[in-house]
C-alpha cells in the first residue's frame, strides 16, 4: 500500500506541475497577444497621424495654388473651404485663409484634416502656416528711374535700368542695374538678367469695339468727350468688365467713378478730385498707352492692375495731388516724373488677387497675368 501511495502521489505532482506549466504559457501567450493588439494599435494610430499630417500639408498646397491664381476663384481672393478630399473615402481636411490686412502679399492659413468614423473626427492633425507671395511686384519700370521723396511703394520694385530710391520702398528691390538710396525695406538685387514678372502686354485692340470673355463677344463703351463725364459708371450685361475706350487723350476732371476698365488710346491727364477706377474681376483697371498727366488738385485711385505706355508727369504749376495704385503699376517707357512738391502723395500698393487678370485677346484664347512670381511658406506651425 505504501509503494501505491507513492506511485499516485508521483503522478498527481506531475500533473499539477504539467498544469502550473500550462497555465504559465497560457498567460504568457495572453500577455503577448495583449501586448501585440497595443502594439498593433499603436502603429494604426502612428500611421493614421502621419496619413493626417500629409493631407493637411496637402491643404497648404491647395491654398498656396488657389492664392497664387485668384483668377480660379469669383472672390477676391480664396478664404478656404471645408470638407475637402484628395481621393473619395472618408479622410478630409478644412481650410480656413486670412489675408494679413498690413500686407496684402501675406496670407494665414490654417488646415485641419480628420477621417470621419460614425460622424466623429478622429486622427486630427492641425497646422497654422504663413505663406508670402515673393516676388510680388508693385512697381515695374522699363527704364532707369528715380524714385521722388513723396513717393511710397508698398511691395516689390522691378526697374529695367539703374533705381535711385528717395523715396519709400517697403519690399525687395530688382534692377538690371544699380540700386542706391536708403529706405529700401528689403533686398537690393542687381544686374538681374530678367524681370521677376513679365510686363502685362495688355493691348488697347484687344477692348475696343469689342472684347471676350471666352467665346462671347461683348461691346465696350466708346467716350468721345476729351472730358470724361463725372458720375458713377458700372458694368451691364452687354459690357460686364465695364470696359471705357477713348481713342484719343482724354481727361478725368473729378467725380469719376469707375467700376470696371479705363483704355485710353493717347494721354490721361487727372485735373480733379474723387476719381476711382475699381477692376472687375480678372481684368485690369488701367490701360493707357500715352503719358499719364497730374494736374493741380487731381486726385485718383486705382483699384487694380494699371499699364502706363510712357511716363507719370507731374505738372510742373501742381500744388496739391493724391494718387493710389492699389494693384500694381506697370510703365513701359518712364518712371513718375517732376514731382516738387512736398503736397504731391504717390502711393502704390501691391495687391497680387485684385491685379492679376484673365483677358481673351481672341475667342476662347485666355491670357493669364499676375504680379506675383512665386511662394513660400515663411512658418509652418503644427498645433
């Protein structure tokens, strides 16, 4: 009975040693496997981060193509969107623009991306960058120019010759030449070989009697008068840029409000006060292919992209004037010349969404302009 006992007890230890056995890979199996869906999790999580991260990067894209070609949107400029997708399925990204209203080349952009699972965002990802317009020409000279003390140019400069700045330059300056003279904000580069950006090449035949937009035909509005009339003049459905043609000189004696385009096939001469010239959208302001003339008390603002054949001349008997190009000023043949006075304010503004313009030289023939060569993200914030 003894040795019985003894043969049982043997077995029954080796059993309960055969099930602590089982039991510890049991729970080492479970750990593992635990440990592995962690694991596992952890990395769908990384992926799913880093698939947000790139698709909010891809907002920034978006902005950055629709705010260098304003030309692709109705608004001024593009202010964002939301629920936008790169392919279908349920990934998306919101994108919220906001121009810098100090300096209309510097724009905020803000983007978060998400995937929708039930109606709930998960995997978001979230970033604020800052984009700058460079270059971003606000004055465009074809010839070696002078700029005069009273004379303040917000944005980039281009001139094809030497610049000698008296005045303010609030931007980079470009010159095939020389650049001398203090308060220039920006970099002085020279003996460029080429412009940043090309002259518009806007052509008076192209709006006169008729225009395009695509394949319609649209009339502009002849002005015979060497005095244009004073009052508030607006688009129609038989001219919508609002297009004003005189094939001679012409002269804005004040009280000319304007909202579409001015093509003056000779001289302007500004003698008045409260003219305003305001593009439509996608088309210039201004085209004028002789000398534009300021005379005393004249005043006007250009809302828009403004193409001078030759010179600005400040007459020399002037003792008050206030010009504004907000858009961009383009003079093929001349800078702004004569001013005197420390009563005459030029000021020019680069504004790239109001001056870049889509005009049809022919039937279903766009041509595309903008005063801004490129961008860069200057900041690139992840919150």
């Amino acid at each position: 009975m003894t040795g019985l006992k003894t043969k049982i007890g043997k077995k029954g230890a080796a059993l309960l040693i055969v099930l602590f056995i089982v039991m510890v890979i049991t729970i080492s199996s479970l750990g593992f496997l635990s440990r592995s869906d962690v694991e596992l999790a952890c990395g769908q999580n990384m992926a799913l981060r880093i698939q947000m991260d790139y698709l909010a990067e891809s907002g920034l894209e978006h902005a950055k193509g629709l705010i260098l070609n304003p030309q692709d949107i109705s608004s001024e400029y593009w202010t964002g969107a939301t629920g936008q997708q790169l392919v279908a399925g349920n990934d998306y990204y919101d994108v919220a623009v906001v121009r810098d209203p100090a300096n209309r080349c510097n724009y905020i952009i803000d983007c978060n991306s998400y995937r929708l699972r039930n109606a709930e965002k998960i995997g978001r990802s979230n970033i604020r960058a800052e984009l700058r317009l460079d270059p971003c020409i606000a004055y465009w000279t074809g010839l070696g120019t002078v700029i005069s003390g009273q004379i303040t140019i917000n944005g980039d400069v281009y001139c094809n010759g030497n610049l000698t700045n008296n005045g303010i330059i609030n931007g980079d300056t470009f010159a095939s030449g020389t650049v001398t003279g203090a308060n220039i904000l920006g970099q002085k580069n020279e003996s460029v070989t080429q412009s940043p950006v090309n002259w518009p090449d806007l052509v008076s035949g192209n709006f006169d009697p008729t225009y395009y937009i695509g394949s319609t035909s649209y009339s502009s509005v002849e002005i015979i008068d060497a005095n244009h009339p004073a009052g508030n003049f607006n688009p129609s459905a038989g001219n919508p840029a609002g297009i004003r043609y005189c094939s001679g000189d012409i002269e804005l004696t004040g009280g000319v409000n304007i909202n579409g385009m001015l093509v003056v096939n000779g001289m302007l001469k500004i003698s008045g006060a409260n003219n305003v010239i305001t593009a439509v959208k996608n088309f210039p302001a201004l085209l004028v292919n002789g000398e534009m003339v300021i005379r005393d008390g004249g005043t006007l603002l250009v809302n828009g992209l403004a193409q001078i054949g030759q010179r600005i001349v400040i007459d020399p008997n002037v003792v008050n004037a206030d010009i504004d190009f907000i858009g961009g000023l383009f003079i093929s043949n001349g800078g702004i010349d004569g001013i005197s006075s420390g009563s005459v304010s030029v000021d020019i503004t680069s504004a790239p969404a109001m001056a870049s313009i889509q005009v049809w030289p022919a039937v279903n023939k766009a041509k595309r302009w903008s005063p801004a060569a490129g961008a860069f993200f200057k900041s690139i914030q992840r919150q």
